[in-house]
C-alpha cells in the first residue's frame, strides 16, 4: 500500500529536515531546542525526567564529563551493549549526538 503523493511528500519533508539543518555546518536553534525536547522527554523515560536518574544513572555533569566529548557522542549513537541503553544512530546525525554530548557536559544543570 503506497501513501497519497501528499503524505510522500510530507514524509520526505520530514525526513531531509535534519539535512537540512545542517546545510550551513551548524544546528538551527530550531532543532536545538528540539534536541533539548529529546533530551528530557525521551532520555528523560530512563535517565528521568531531571536527568537524576531512574532506569538509566543520572546524567549528571561530573558522570558526562567523564568522557571525551566524541566518546559520549559514540556512546548516544552506538548505545550500550547488554543493557537498556538503545543506540539513536538512526534518529540523530553524528552532529547532533556531538551536540547533546556537549549540552551534558556544559550546559546541563545537574551538577551532582
């Protein structure tokens, strides 16, 4: 079953949007923010909600800065093998993993 040309062309939108954000080198603060939303809400089920922790450890400043800044990226890419961490590569560029490594590491507000 094939989607009306309107939904196809909605979907393909959708799916160069974060081409598109990246077309000068640098995020949109658009989806900067939506990559805050994504940080809290869907981290945000394991790590909970104040990135405190809950299924997943805090994600705490000190815990973050514990890698390199590449390192954390690679590790929100890949996810954790044998554990519930699941890897974003399909959902997130290595711009925007790089991004959310440096929020956690500089611009996160649990300093714990």
């Amino acid at each position: 079953m094939s989607l009306p040309a309107p939904r196809r062309l909605l979907l393909l939108a959708f799916c160069w949007l974060p081409v598109a954000a990246l077309a000068d080198g640098s995020l949109s603060a658009e989806r900067e923010q939506a990559l805050e939303t994504l940080l809290y809400q869907d981290c945000g089920s394991c790590h909970g909600m104040t990135l405190r922790g809950g299924l997943g450890p805090a994600l705490s400043r000190p815990r973050m800065n514990a890698y390199s800044r590449d390192g954390l990226a690679a590790l929100i890419l890949d996810g954790v093998a044998g554990t519930a961490m699941p890897g974003w590569q399909g959902l997130l560029t290595e711009e925007e993993a790089r991004w959310l490594a440096d929020h956690l590491q500089n611009d996160n507000p649990l300093d714990e």
